[in-house]
C-alpha cells in the first residue's frame, strides 16, 4: 500500500523513532509545529479516526497511552497537546490515522 506511515512502520522509509511497540509507533515529526512534535501511530492502517471501528477501541487507547508515556518521558510536566485531525477540512493530510504529540512549550 502507498501508505507513508505504513511504509515507515515497515521500515521501508526512514523515521525519527522515539519508540516502537508491537501495536504503536512514534516518531518526529518531518516539519515540526511545537519545540517537539511527535506523530504517534498505530501500525495497523485505519485512514481517519472517523472510520474506527469498534474493534479499534483498544487499539486508539493504547496510541493515547503511549502519547502519555513519551510526554512523561520527554518531561512535559507542565502541559502538551495531543491532537487528532480528522478529514481535508480538519487539517488531515497523511490518510493514516496519528495523533500529534505537542510538547517542550
Ligand atoms: P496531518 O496534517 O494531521 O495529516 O499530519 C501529518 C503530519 O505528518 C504533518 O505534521 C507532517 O509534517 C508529518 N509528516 C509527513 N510526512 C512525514 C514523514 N515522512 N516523517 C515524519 N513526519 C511526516
Ligand atoms: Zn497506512
């Protein structure tokens, strides 16, 4: 599939990792918006998050999960963003669904 951030959990294209689980990817962001900016990724392909399904409830738990994790990590105690953009009109470009780790204000 002609997918960039299925290619990139694939390791067919390079990417900035910050962590690799069996379910989740997270990498830097190629044109970063905040002093760190982090995409965290499922590795299975759903396009937007208004095509989950039910079966993905524990799937877009754990991409949250691990957004909170890194933001631990990255010590962002004072606060960060985590940021789903969903659809053309909502910002979405990359047809994978991600969500965006803000942090390091
Ligand atoms: P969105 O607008 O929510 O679809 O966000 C897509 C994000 O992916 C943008 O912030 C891009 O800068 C980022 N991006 C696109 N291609 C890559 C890549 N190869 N590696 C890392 N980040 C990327
Ligand atoms: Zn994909």
């Amino acid at each position: 599939m002609n997918c960039i951030f299925c290619q990139i959990a694939n390791k067919e294209q390079p990417a900035d990792f910050v962590y690799e689980g069996d379910n989740v990817i997270a990498f830097k962001d190629i044109k970063p918006s905040a002093p760190v900016h982090i995409l965290v990724v499922p590795k299975k392909h759903i396009d937007s998050v208004k095509n989950l399904e039910e079966g993905d409830r524990d799937l877009v738990s754990e991409v949250i999960f691990t957004a909170k994790k890194i933001a631990k990590e990255q010590k962002f105690d004072e606060g960060y963003k985590l940021v789903f953009n969903v659809g053309r009109k909502g910002g979405q470009i990359i047809d994978h669904v991600h969500l965006h780790l803000l942090g390091g204000f």
